[in-house]
C-alpha cells in the first residue's frame, strides 16, 4: 500500500542518504502556502488547518476519520487511492493512480482505478489534487515504472484527467529521495517524453518524497531507480535516516533541477517523507527533532533564483508527514511491520505519540498569515512599432496569496501608470478585486488599456488585502513597456579577424 522498501532487521525498507548541505543565496522567511482547499473550515479558529500541513495514512491501520487528528491542523491528507473510505471534514484528499508495468520492454501499463473510474470521479470531484504515480523509480515494492513507461502513462492520465476536469490539479513524479541517480531518473522520463510526444512535459506540480535511505542493489533501502545504469549511489547508514542537512539539500537539488528544466515557476509538493528506521539507530526524540527542523526549513526557506515566485519565493508549497498511525512494531527482537514517524498509536486506542504530541504542539504555535502579493505583469501585444494611433493594450497581472491558511482572503489589485506615491495616476477602471487562498495560489487578471498613444509607460501593479496582510514590502512591482511610433533599421556591420 505504501511504505514498501526492505525492512532493517531483515534489512529491508528505509533508506539514507548522504550529502553536506550547502545553502547559497538561500534566506529564511516565515510564511505558508497551498492550493485552495476543498475542506470544511473548522469553526473554531484555533484548530482551523494551514495549508502547508499534510499528512500520510495507510488504510491497513484503520478509517482515517475514526482518528481525532483535527488538532494537528492538517488540511489534507492522502492514502494511496483515488477514493478514501472515509474522509475526515477538515481535510482533504489527494487522490493517487496507482501503475504497474508488466513487461519491461514494453510501455505498456495496467493503471488502478480504471481509466473510466478515473474520469468519472474527476468529473464529480472539480478541482483535485491527482497524484500520477506513487515512488516509480522504486522496483518491486512500489510502481516501478521504466522512464519511457512512465512518460507514457503520465501523458495519456494527463490529459485524461485534463480533458474530465480542466481544474484538476496533477502532480508528477514522487519518487522515492533526491539522489543523483532519481534525478538521473527524472531525466530520463523528460528524454522519453519529448521523443515519444515532440514536446516539454506539461507540468502542474511536481512531487517528490524526501525519505534518506541507501542505493544498492540487493541492499536495504531504496534500491536503484529501472532504467539507470547503474549499480550503487548513495551508500547511507541506518543511523542516517533522520539527518536534517540531507533532507534539505535534497529539496534545493530537486528545486534547481526544476528551474534547469524551465519548471521554476510549478509549486513543489513534498507528497510524503519522514523518518521510517526505529531503535537502536533512532529514537523518538530524534524523530521530533527531525520534524520540527524539517517544519522550520520548509515554512521559512526561500531562493530568489529557484524558489516559486507565486510563494514569495519558498522551496515548498505543501509537505505531507509519513504516517498518522502505522506504528513501528516488533517480536522476538525483530522488526515486523510499520515504522517510526507515526503520529498516533494503534494499539492503545489511536491516542497519541510522542511524536503527534510535538507535531500537533509544533501547529499550535502558529499563526494564520495573509501575504497578497503581485507576482508579474504581461502586456498584450508585447511590443506595438510604427503606429501613430492610439491603441488597445491587455495589461495581465499574476496576483498570489503566500500566506498559510485554506480559507480564501479578499484583495484588491490596484493598476497605475507611474509610481502611486510618486504622481502615477490609477488607470481608469483600473481596481479589480478577487480572493485567493494561501501556499502561493495564483490567479491572473485583466484589464483592458484603451486609447493608449505612443509612448514609454512604466506600470505600477498593487496588491492590497482586505484587512491585514502579513507582508506588506512585497505588494508592489512595475513593468516598463515601450509603445514606439518610429522604427530605425540600422546596418550590421561584421569585422573579421585576419
């Protein structure tokens, strides 16, 4: 169902990595951000959840909605299908397609549920999260998907889902860690994908897990990835599964791989990690230590060069902890089943863990944020030449909330020509309002610019919130935009070196 790797009394199932963690040009920040929520908001506001906060739920262990999970103010959850059997109120679910690829040489797959029930419950459920895949580069225990199966598979639910529901929200990728050899991966898939459909990947989401485990071949861990040549990578220890630097390079890795491959400007879902590996390499108080740097890593980083700009920036729009109760077990001395992380304990009751006790403690300290923000400015057509009438210009604006709730917030978007403190005068008609929720949702706005003659414009866009906004400093910018009524062709001149 989901955790899946080999266990460690039998060396089996976690994984570890190894890697300094070097952060250049990268500054912290605190903040939250997310899709809009399909949930019911709590109506007591100190419970009501942020929508950075998700977690992981193995269904073996029990109804999600039988756990009194609400005060750890997750707002969404996922459990490895497309349909939950049951849903608590405050959260939403992500749902997932599960592949299989029965023979590797070929990219044929068989695809769970079926692409008839995949239409049906996109068409009456608007605006999901859909999940295509769940840890295709890990053979044998997960879906195990080829690169050029998988950019298959991932084209043909695309646009399934694309064509059920235009708002569906999907996430490709989630593989395993990021090593090397998983970026190596990804590569392939892209390769794949452009010689199969003569085009980039299109990309709603990426999704990665971030778990910290050894790349062997026959070890425990996360073996390596189908496709890549390759026999070993990351060579990690147990006792490794739980360090905080390798967790945060892998998230700067995996967002400069993003900007290399022009998806700077897709969000970034951490769709599952935590720590899986128990006694005698870690122990509880490790775990805790692990998740509230991880919470304070993912909330407060930001990149100018590679972080999301709808997000003001940050890393990671959501992040998704493993499990809610899949509780690490032994017998004689020997590890049975579940792993370390979960938040809740099955055998006593489903109250909870140490560790739900510090993530519900961790959540508890928060405070809901606003931050509107304008994110760019386009102009239609973009360059007009050699006219000396006035003209019609579409003046688009990208508006986004990075603040940290599920619940929409109001704003006003406010269009001048000039600085506003500085005698630039508001365009006519130019005050649009709208609402968004936080985790760097976005929304692009019109406004059509008439009777516009000739000249060099610098356009100021403002972005205001209706009532308080948390960061104010960023609800500014400006676009110069050059209208010319005069064109110079000019000669080229070429000088050659004798």
């Amino acid at each position: 169902m989901q955790r899946r790797y080999m266990v460690l009394s039998r060396l089996n199932k976690h994984r570890t990595c190894i890697h300094v963690v070097v952060l250049i040009g990268v500054f912290f920040i605190l903040g939250g951000s997310l899709p809009s929520g399909i949930v019911q908001a709590s109506s007591d506001e100190t419970l009501a959840p942020f929508c950075r906060f998700g977690l992981n739920h193995n269904v073996l262990t029990g109804e999600l909605a039988s756990i009194p999970t609400e005060p750890l103010r997750a707002s969404f959850f996922m459990d490895y299908q497309a349909t939950p059997p049951s849903k608590p109120a405050h959260m939403e679910h992500y749902r997932m397609v599960r592949l299989e690829q029965p023979d590797r040489n070929s990219t044929n797959y068989t695809v769970s549920p079926s692409a008839n029930s995949i239409r049906a419950l996109a068409q009456a459920n608007p605006g999901s999260v859909w999940l295509i895949g769940n840890e295709i580069d890990r053979i044998r225990w997960q879906d195990d998907m080829m690169p050029a199966a998988y950019a298959r598979a991932y084209h043909e639910l695309y646009h399934l889902l694309r064509d059920a529901d235009p708002s569906a929200r999907i996430v490709a990728g989630n593989i395993v860690q990021v090593s090397p050899l998983r970026l190596r991966y990804l590569d392939l898939v892209l390769e794949a994908y452009h010689s199969m459909y003569g085009q980039p990947m299109p990309i709603d989401i990426w999704g990665i897990h971030t778990f910290i485990l050894r790349e062997k071949r026959g070890d425990w861990g996360a073996e390596i990835p189908p496709g890549v040549d390759a026999t070993e990578g990351w060579l990690l220890e147990p006792n490794q599964n739980a360090d905080v630097g390798i967790f945060q390079q892998q998230i700067v890795d995996f967002r400069r791989w993003m900007h290399k491959n022009g998806y700077r400007d897709n969000p970034l879902y951490i769709t599952e990690y935590g720590v899986l590996i128990g006694p005698p390499w870690i122990a509880v108080q490790d775990v805790i230590n692990f998740m509230t740097a991880s919470f304070d890593y993912m909330l407060n980083t930001r990149d100018l060069t590679i972080g999301y700009p709808a997000d003001n920036n940050r890393l990671v729009q959501n992040f998704s902890w493993y499990s809610v109760n899949d509780k690490l077990t032994y017998a004689n001395g020997q590890w049975v089943g579940g792993y370390n992380g979960y938040l809740f304990e099955p055998d006593r009751g489903n109250q909870r863990s140490e560790m739900g006790d510090a993530y519900a403690a961790y959540t508890a300290r928060l405070q809901p944020q606003i931050d509107m923000l304008p994110v760019r400015i386009m102009v239609e057509p973009a360059s007009l030449l050699r006219t000396t009438e006035p003209v019609t210009l579409t003046v688009n604006v990208q508006v986004a909330n990075a603040g940290n709730t599920m619940s929409k917030q109001n704003f006003t978007l406010r269009i001048y020509n000039g600085a506003p403190d500085n005698g630039g005068v508001l365009l006519d008609g130019a005050e649009l309002t709208g609402s968004l929720a936080g985790c760097g949702q976005s929304t692009w706005i019109s406004y059509i610019w008439r009777d516009v003659p000739s000249d060099l414009y610098t356009l100021y866009a403002e972005v205001t919130a209706d009532g308080r906004d948390d960061e104010p400093a960023n609800n500014r910018i400006h676009q110069v935009v050059l209208f010319a009524d005069e064109q110079v062709f000019l000669p080229s001149i070429v000088s050659q070196v004798q």
